[in-house]
C-alpha cells in the first residue's frame, strides 16, 4: 500500500518538535567531547586550536539548549534532579560559556602593553619600542570534557523520557480526529525543498491554534 508523510504544524506537536532538536544538539556536545578526548589537546598549536575550538563548540551546544528563542528549552526541573556535583557542573559550564567563551568579561584573559628600554654604558635610557601581550586559556581540560560528556548524557536522558511521553501526546492527538478533520491538520509541504522557515512556520500554526 502507497505511503505519503504530511507535516504536522500544530500547536500540540510543539514540544515533540523542539525535543527533537534539543536531543540532536546534546548528542553533538557528546560527539564534541569524544572528539575532544581522543584526540591532542596540547603539545603543538593546531593541538591547541582545534581542541578549544572543539570544546567551545560542546559548552555553547550544551548551553543552547536551555535558552529559550524559536524553540523551548530543556524543562525547568531536570537540572535540579541532577546529582549536586552535575547541578554545579552546569552553572560552572555556563558562566565559562558566559564569561570566556562568549564574551570577555573574566579574570582569565589579560592584555598590556609592553614598552623596551634601551640602556646605554652611560646609564642613559631611550625608548626602543613598544607592543602589546596577552594571556589567556590556551585550551579546555579533558577532565573539563569529560564532565561536560557526563552532564550532557544526563540531561540527554531526561530529554528521550520527556520525548516518549510528547510521542504518545501527540499520536493520541491525531487517533481522536477523523478522517476530514486529520487532513485539515497535516500539510505536504516539505521542510526538505525549501518550505517557510521554522520561526515563520511556528509563527502561523500559533495563530491557527488560536482560532
């Protein structure tokens, strides 16, 4: 028997939806972390820039998926049901994603001028030349890693229970419509040939779930 699939724009569909997102997302933070732990994080500088490349990449994944923006955000409660040392992983990861990663407003990164002076048998001094240094991070830790991997595998199984039970919302959802009424709420639009964009297709199933 021929098959079709039709999206399912709906309000109910919502957080099915977004869960699937976050769920992609903190597997990429895992995939990131083993990429990061199987690999030199230090002893030449394409060591180091990949592997801080890499690790920033996993802290700003991991940190996305609880900002609220299009899509809805892990649920409010699994970060307390974390055990405390992943509880004060998470607020850790964030404030590095917040004042390292992001943006510069932390202890960790210097900048100075630099003035040399040249000193003559005389004792006279003339200016030579003046530069600029820095410090900073070089890289992330793999012990940094390896907890940021244990974290995202927590919150990602919390996000899969929250999936199962969207699922079985949303199936309930269309076996209660008929056969007209189930037609009216599915569309051929594919996503995959250059459909609305997510915000703009987000945007008009609210206005019809409001109606």
């Amino acid at each position: 028997m021929p098959k079709q699939t039709f999206l399912f724009e709906h309000p109910v569909a919502r957080r099915y939806a977004d869960l699937a997102g976050i769920e992609r997302d903190l597997e990429l933070v895992i995939e990131a972390c083993d990429h990061f732990l199987t690999r030199p994080s230090v002893g030449s500088e394409e060591a180091i820039v990949s592997s801080r490349a890499m690790g920033a990449y996993a802290i700003v994944t991991y940190c996305r998926t609880f900002v609220e923006g299009v899509r809805t955000t892990v649920a409010k409660d699994v970060v307390n049901s974390l055990s405390g040392e992943l509880q004060r992983a998470h607020e850790h990861f964030r404030e590095v994603r917040h004042k390292f990663v992001a943006h510069s407003v932390n202890f960790d990164e210097d900048n100075w001028i630099e003035v040399e002076v040249e000193v003559a048998e005389t004792g006279e001094r003339e200016l030579d030349s003046l530069s600029t240094n820095h410090s900073r991070w070089a890289t992330f830790s793999p012990t940094d890693m390896s907890l940021l991997k244990r974290l995202a595998e927590e919150v990602l199984k919390a996000v899969k229970e929250e999936s199962k039970r969207e699922h079985v919302k949303v199936w309930e959802y269309l076996e209660g419509l008929d056969q007209g009424e189930l037609m009216k709420v599915l569309s051929l639009e594919s996503r995959r040939q250059g459909g609305k964009r997510s915000g703009d297709r987000r945007k008009q199933y609210g206005q019809r779930g409001k109606s």
